[in-house]
C-alpha cells in the first residue's frame, strides 16, 4: 500500500526557510552565512543528516524486531559533494554498536538495515556510491 507524505516550504526572510511535514514536526533550513544567516542546516545537509537518521532507525527497529539488545548506537554519515555533479556523489557511514550479540548477529542486522532504509534507498537510486564501516564495541 503507497503511503503519501507531504511537506511545505515556507520562505521567511533571504535564505531562511521553515518546512514542516503536517504532523506539527518544523525544520528550518539555511544558507551558510556567506549567502544566508546560519539559522539551519542546507537542504543538502538535512538530506545528509536524513540518511544517518534513517540509518540508525532502521538499525535500532530491526534489533527490536529480532530481540537484539544494543546498549548504543552511532551513525555518522560523512557525504562528498562533487563540483563536477553539483550534488552528493559518495557517501561513507561509519558504524558503532555496543551491544552483548555476536558479530554474525550484528552483521545481520547491518544487512537488514541496509535492505530496509528508505532513505539509503534513495541514495542507492541516486547512484551514490556507499561504504560502509561497522565496529562492533562491548
């Protein structure tokens, strides 16, 4: 079943725009202050920090559906914007887990998480190239 999800952009002043999804959720986006005033992240930044939301979600939901215990969890998504392209060509996530399970455990819900996040989809689609670094802490 499709499902719609919605957003609305608002501009507020120069650069500085508030987006909202409907569900009473806002983020504003900006320019760097060479252009804009820093009040926010660029859409292209949100779109980054999206993906290791996403990523991490989905990590966090399959442990909870195979009854994994993870004691923590950090995504960090370091993205290259090629000038060429003018968009993100690479994406690289560096992975934490602190969890008691096993590497074979872990690496299932690693593959899991790659099958299953809509954002990374997105990026897969995009023909972003992904690597990934998982680590595995006690």
């Amino acid at each position: 079943m499709a499902q719609k999800l919605r957003s609305w952009a608002k501009l507020v002043k120069d650069f500085k725009i508030v987006i909202d999804n409907g569900r009473f959720h806002s983020v504003c986006v900006d320019l760097p202050p060479e252009l804009g005033t820093d009040k926010g992240p660029t859409a292209l930044e949100l779109c980054v920090m999206s993906y290791a939301g996403c990523f991490a979600t989905i990590f966090a939901l399959m442990a909870k559906k195979t009854r994994v215990a993870i004691k923590d969890l950090e995504v960090e998504v370091e993205a290259i914007k090629s000038d060429d392209v003018g968009t993100i060509t690479e994406a690289n996530l560096n992975i934490i887990v602190k969890t008691d399970a096993s590497e074979e455990t872990v690496q299932r819900l690693f593959k899991l998480t790659v099958d299953n996040c809509p954002v990374g989809k997105l990026f897969e689609r995009a023909n972003v190239k992904i690597s990934y670094n998982i680590k595995k802490e006690q």
